[in-house]
C-alpha cells in the first residue's frame, strides 16, 4: 500500500498567536492601550485640576477685581462691600440684599458724577473746613470735638476705608449739599404757580361719586374728611394745598393741572390712589420755603440725571446685567440676606 503524502500546510494559515512574534506584538498593543488610558485620566485630572486652580485664583483675585467704573473713578469689589457695611450701620441694620446693593450703587455714581463734574460746570468748591464739617456730621460729633482725630481713625478702622476713599465720600456729600443750595438761591423772586384742593380715594367709582357730590353743590372740605386718605385727625386743610408753583408737581399731574380752567373738578389717576382735583386760580407767587426745598431737589436731580445718563457706566453689581459672583462675594461678606 503506498505511503500518502503530507500536503503542507500554506504559511498564511500559520497562527502567530502561539509565537513569540505574536506574544510580542499583542503586549505592545496592550501597553499602547494602557497608556492612551492612563494618558487621558491624566488629561482629566489635569483638566479638573486646572479648573479647581481657576477657581481659586479668580476668588482670590475677586475682592480687588471692578465692582463699579464712572470715567475715571473705579471701586473694587472689596470697596464696594466696604460702602454697603457703612450704609447698612448708618441705616440702623437694613441688610436687605435687593434693596442696599442698588441703592450703594446708585450713591457711589453718584458720588463719581458730583466729584467729576460740580467744580468745573458748577464752580462749587469744598475747602478742608467743609470735609472736616461732614465728617464730623458723618460722625455725629462737633469738628471742635477734642477727640476729633481719635474717632475718625476709629471710623476708618471700623469701615476698612483709607482715609482718602472717607474724604472723597465727605466731600461728595458736602459738594450735593452745596449744589443744592446754589439751585435753591437761584430760584426767581416768584413763580407761575396754582391754588388746588385735592381728595385722595382707592377708587375711580368713588373718585366719580365725589365729583357728582360737588358739581350738586356738595362741602369740598366735608368730602375730604369723609372720604381722602391723606386725611389725618387733626387735619384743618380741607384739602385745601395752597398755591403750588410750577416744578414741585410730577410732570404729568401739573401738566394736567395747569391746563385745567378756573373752577374745574376733574379726576386724575395715578399708580396708586384716584385724585379729586380742583382748580380754584392760577398766579404768579412767590415759593414758601419748603417749597424752594422741594424746587431745589428737583433742580438738583435734574441736573444729576443729566450728568449720569452722559456717562459710560460699568456696574457689576447690578442684578440683571451685572456678575453674580462678586455680587455674591458682597452679600457674605457684607451680612446681607436675601428675602
């Protein structure tokens, strides 16, 4: 019987799994894998890291990063916690977040406005005298107090200010008191000015039934009493305001008064209350005091709005527009509450 013949086998169906060629090639492939894998969770680490370190630099930065920028005038975060605990002592505690973060905002442009532009446009200058003065006031002390010096100190220690950033703010309050009183000595001897009575309801029927009353020949002063909620116990008036002159008014309550004719009883609605207004006369008359005060607070807020609204304002520390990290930074450190 013949021998039969072994037919090899063709080389491209060797198996290498077995060799050590292929034990070789399979390591490296899984030292090549074990390394893009440590590579990566080092990537991530890194990654993770970094953020972390980013964190911490950017709050370690942030106390001295802009809260606030008027032109030229800037206060860091750090200042602008600094402002609020001072007002939060000056206003007796009130730490309402949505109220004192507005409101320092609001103090510290204006602040940089009367600053930047009282003595150039209004000529009004502030001596050392006038800075000792409001700083005493801020104080509630008398300049002459012997302690003087000792509480300021005391107060810079207390507020965390230096004493240049104190003196700006005592000058700003001295420079608004000043301008104020310019407008007021600058009034005219007599104004364009009417003589009302006024009752003030909750409602539009009510207001309607009042008119109703007087046009029948109703007492406007028994009305008031009834029926006004500006009435007090003791209140003689009447409802009765005197001549008012031109610029103490809202806008558009003196519009609408003025164009009223002589013995007009008309209903004016506001926001929040229905006005029973009548025009008894209109003449020219001089202002009482408080209401050259009234006329010069206006004047003055006037001019004020003017300046700002001129201005490019940078404000962090708005709640809608600005950055709620430091605006948080400013509500821990400064002991507001959120309610």
């Amino acid at each position: 019987m013949a021998k039969r013949r072994k037919i090899p086998t063709p080389s491209w169906e060797h198996s290498t799994s077995g060799t050590l060629a292929g034990r070789l090639d399979a390591n490296r492939w899984q030292l090549f894998a074990t390394g893009a894998v440590l590579l990566l969770v080092i990537a991530a680490i890194g990654v993770i890291g970094w953020a972390f370190l980013s964190d911490y630099i950017e709050d370690e930065r942030r106390p001295g990063s802009t809260a606030l920028e008027v032109v030229d005038r800037e206060y860091t975060v750090r200042d602008f916690g600094q402002r609020v605990e001072m007002y939060v002592e000056e206003q007796g505690g009130q730490n309402q977040a949505f109220f004192v973060i507005p409101t320092v905002s609001n103090l510290l442009v204006e602040e940089a406005v009367l600053l930047q532009f009282a003595e150039t446009e209004e000529g009004i200058t502030v001596t050392e005298d006038d800075i000792r003065a409001q700083i005493a006031l801020n104080l509630g002390i008398q300049v002459s107090d012997p302690n003087f010096d000792a509480r300021f100190q005391e107060e810079l220690q207390a507020t965390g200010l230096t004493e240049e950033e104190y003196r700006d703010l005592a000058k700003g309050r001295s420079i608004k008191g000043k301008l104020t009183t310019k407008f007021q000595e600058e009034l005219p001897e007599s104004l364009p000015a009417v003589h009302i009575r006024q009752i003030s309801v909750a409602t539009q029927e009510t207001a309607d039934d009042i008119v109703s009353q007087l046009e029948d020949g109703a007492d406007f002063a028994s009305l008031y009493v009834e029926h006004s909620q500006d009435y007090a116990e003791g209140d003689e008036t009447g409802g009765d305001e005197g001549f008012v002159p031109e610029g103490v008014l809202p806008e558009d309550l003196e519009t609408f008064i003025f164009g009223l004719e002589d013995g007009d009883i008309r209903v004016f609605p506001t926001n929040n209350v229905f006005l029973v207004v009548e025009k008894l006369e209109e003449a020219e008359q001089p202002p009482t005091d408080d209401q050259k005060s009234r006329l010069a607070a206006n004047a003055y807020s006037d001019w004020y709005a003017e300046k700002r609204d001129s201005l490019e304002i940078r404000d962090e520390m708005d709640f809608q527009t600005g950055d709620p990290d430091k605006i948080s930074w400013v509500i821990d450190h400064a002991g507001l509450v959120l309610q």
